[in-house]
C-alpha cells in the first residue's frame, strides 16, 4: 500500500476516534428510561402489529421483555438508546438457560444473536407448558 | 480535472460538520441524536469502506474502459451541457440502483448496513457498504461510459451525487422551501427513507433530484402525524461492526443452504421472501398496515 495513503487511513482514523469520544462526551443519546409494562406492550404492539400479547413479563431491569403470544415468544432487548425485537418458538424460549436471575434467549439470528433479560425466575410456572 | 475528487476534498467538511451537529445538539440548539456505539459503527463503516472498495476497483476501472473504448458518441468533458446531461442520466441511474438495493435481496445485502442506524444524523451518512463492490451495481453505470461519457466525468457526477447525499442525512433541518423540496432530495425526504414504519417502507430513492420519486410513483411525503422511526424493519441487537457489514449475506447464504429448490427466491426476491410465506416484506407489511388503517377509520354514515 503507498504511503500516502496510509497516512490519510490513520489521519481518518484519528478523526473517528475524536468524532466518538465527542458523541460519548456529549451525552446526546435518546433519553431511554427502564421500560414498564405500558411502555413494554406499546413497543411490543409497534414491532408486532395486530398481535395479541397473552401475557408481558417485563426485564428487572427495565432493558427488555418477553411477551406470549400464542405459540410464539415475542423477545424486546435494548441495543444503545433504541430496541430491537425477534421472535421465537415459545417453546424455545421457556427451555432458555436461567442463571443469576438472566435469562439468556438464542434467537438463532445473526443480526441479533442473544437477548438476555433479567427476570426473577423462569420458566413461569403457570406458563411452562 | 481528471483528478478531482469530490469525496475526498470533503472530507474535512464531513468532520466539521459531524462536530457542530453534535456540539449544536448538546446546546439544545439543534435536534440530533448521538449514540456512541452507533457512531462508532457508522464511522468504522465509512472509514473502511474506501478500503473494500479497492477490492474491486481492478475490476470496475477496466470494465468501464473498456466499455468506454467501445462507445457511441464523443461526449467532450469541457462542454456544459454534458455535464448538464451527465448530472440528469447519472442521478436517474443512482435511483434506479437505489430502488434495486431495496427490492432486491442480492442487492440490499450490500445496501442493508446503510439503514441499520436506529438514529438519523450525520455520521450515519458515512456508513457506507464494504460490499458495493462484490455486488455488482457498478455495472448499472456503464451504459453512461457506452453513451460516450468519460470515466472520470462519470466518476467526478457520482462523488458530486454522494458529497450531495451527505447534507440530507439531518434531523436538524425541518424542512426546505417548497420550491427546493419538489425538486430535490431534502432531509425530510430522505428521513421518510430511512424510517422504518409501513407508510414509509420503499420510498424516496432520489439521489440528488427527487422528480424520480415522483415520476416513478415512489415517492411519500414525510407526516407530521407519523413521526420516522429509524432502522430496518427487524434492528440489529448488535454493535458488532462486521455482523453489521455482512448479516444479510450471511442470513442469505444460510437460507440457500437450508432450502437449495428456492434458492433464486432466496438471493433475488425481495428482502424477507421466503418460500413459504412465513417472513414479512416491505410489501406485506405495507398491506397489513393498509388493513389496519381501514380497520381503524370510522365507517361514513349510512346515507352520506
């Protein structure tokens, strides 16, 4: 590769670096608080339109839920200030490995590999069926 | 002349820019929203994408002159009205190249990463594909070099058309005079491009000159009652730039292998085809919203 430029990748590089570290510092992101069972179905609804939401179990945390619907398993996971949503087997979502009150979902996506929320317990015992 | 290049001289514009969007957003003097992963990726993006270029630069330099050795006219580089010509036949491909991005998934796996940002600002202008390349939508310029139109002037019109893209990729800007908004491509218009709700899906592919949109029936005006929701229909839950850059291949490649009879459906339907009808398109999701709308609008009284 010529000099020159390699010298203009690292200057680009440098540029990126500051570009970031300002994004960081100035603390502009979208104001995203912990999500409640309201917010939860509104975003549910919005992903999912004209899906019926049988039961939500809201993340402790406030950054996920899990919603029944039928027999699918509707996963909602914060990425950054946004959400994004998959769905699964319900089944698949029950047999998720629980450990340390995560709940670690494979949603079998390479563009949204895991989603892990923070639940009190699982599998709902009334649900596991 | 033959040397000027539009992107590189304005890249230090790129920069200032980026900074006052953010700096201007931080004094509440502008609407912008900065996630710092989400410009990490974004400017990785772009960073790279010049080096993935390279790749293929072989390819599509030799192809274009060899096209351009076989060409109709003698369109000279000096003259005004070619590059009057050139500005008009050059923005009509990038609509053409733009729609087939989008309605086709070969292409949108290159095109994808460019709308995977759930934020609208500057930076996400730069997040450029590493695959443009590989897939091939050079070639949809070559019949400019046919028609007799000089690689450089070509080469010279699209980075003019991509330094032009940049500008528009704003929530800062409300909107632009009428006047500008019907004849160009505007931040407003180019929102609703970027928005991810049904009204909005497969619109706005204009370049430069939005008249495309409005000619080929594409084209949506941006609501006040609908507010753009950014992204891709399904959002990434990753900041992993390489997932980013390469998902949609991947996902592609993954459902050839699992259903080889549909493979062509696969690779040349539109994004979120599958052969038994189980996923969601632009298209289905567009009428599934449609119902719902008339599901929701009040029934006119009997009589009226």
């Amino acid at each position: 590769m010529d000099k020159a430029y390699l010298i203009q990748l690292a200057a680009s590089t440098a540029a990126v670096s500051v570009l970031v570290g300002l994004a960081a510092w100035a603390k502009i992101a979208r104001p995203v608080g912990p999500l409640n069972l309201a917010r939860a179905q509104e975003l549910l609804s919005e992903e999912f339109p004209g899906r019926s939401l049988d039961q939500v179990w809201v993340a402790t945390d406030g950054a996920g839920a899990l919603a029944r619907s039928g027999g699918m398993a509707l996963v909602l996971c914060r990425v950054g200030d946004g959400f994004a949503a998959r769905q699964i087997p319900w089944a698949q979502a029950v047999s998720s490995s629980f450990r340390n009150g995560r709940l670690r979902i494979d949603l079998s996506d390479i563009s949204a590999p895991v989603a892990t929320i923070s639940l009190p317990s699982w599998p709902p015992k009334d649900l596991a069926a | 002349m033959k040397d000027f290049n539009p992107v590189q001289l304005a890249t230090p514009i790129f920069i200032v820019t980026i900074i006052l969007e953010i700096v201007l957003a931080r004094l509440g003097k502008a609407k912008a929203n900065y996630e710092a992963r989400d410009t990490a990726v974004s400017l990785g993006m772009g960073l790279f994408s010049g080096a993935a270029g390279l790749l293929t630069a072989g390819l599509v330099v030799a192809s274009t002159l060899w096209v351009y050795e076989h060409r109709l006219f003698e369109i000279p580089m000096t003259a005004i009205w070619a590059w009057a010509a050139i500005f008009l036949l050059e923005d009509l491909t990038y609509y053409w190249f733009h729609r087939l991005s989008h309605e086709r998934r070969f292409w949108w796996a290159a095109h994808v990463n460019h709308h995977t940002s759930q934020h609208y600002n500057l930076s996400t202008a730069l997040r450029q594909t590493w695959t443009g390349g590989v897939a091939g939508t050079w070639a949809l310029w070559l019949p400019l070099a046919f028609l007799g139109f000089p690689p450089a002037m070509i080469a010279i019109q699209k980075g003019i058309s991509l330094v032009y893209q940049y500008w528009i990729h704003t929530e800062a800007i409300r909107r632009m005079p009428k006047w500008f908004e019907a004849v160009f491509n505007t931040p407003s218009h180019h929102r609703v491009h970027h928005a991810r709700n049904p009204r909005y899906l497969d619109s706005n592919y204009a370049g430069i000159l939005i008249i495309w949109d409005r000619l080929f029936g594409t084209f949506q005006p941006e609501l006040d009652e609908e507010p753009c929701r950014y992204g891709t229909v399904k959002n990434l839950a990753t900041f992993n730039i390489l997932r980013v850059a390469f998902h949609e291949w991947i996902g592609m490649a993954a459902d050839v292998v699992r259903h080889p009879r549909h493979a062509l459906g696969y690779i040349f339907g539109r994004p979120g085809w599958s052969h038994d009808g189980s996923r969601d398109t632009s298209v289905t999701l567009k009428a599934a919203w449609r119902q719902q709308q008339a599901r929701a609008a009040p029934e006119p009284e009997a009589g009226t």
